[in-house]
C-alpha cells in the first residue's frame, strides 16, 4: 500500500489549495487529481499531479 508520509502532509494540503480553473467537482471517481508512486531503491518518489497541470513532489529526498 502507497501512503503519503506524515512529514509531507502538510505540503499537500497546501498543494490542494492552489488556484486553478479546474471545476471544484471533477465526477463520481474524482480524477482532478493524479497520485503517481514510483518505487526505487532509495526512496519512492511521490508525485502528486493537478489536472490543470500543476504537480508537486513529496518524496522524502531529504533522508536518503
């Protein structure tokens, strides 16, 4: 299972936040958002994607 870690929460509440011309309803299954996991041998790169194009990366980098 791919979690987002509690150390990155916060940025992606902040992420959410932004301004885009996206309606705030984006269907029954959501797809506004894109959750993109990419596990490695260091550190599972977590990018979080916008459908208006916007992103933000949540990998822990910081403790490799």
């Amino acid at each position: 299972m791919f979690t987002i870690p509690k150390d990155k929460q916060e940025d992606l509440n902040e992420f959410l936040k932004h301004e885009c011309d996206l309606p705030e309803y984006s269907g029954a299954i959501g797809g506004g958002l894109t959750y993109q996991f990419t596990p490695t041998s260091f550190v599972c790169v977590i990018i979080v994607k916008c459908g208006c194009g916007e992103e933000i990366d949540l990998s822990g980098y910081e403790s490799w």
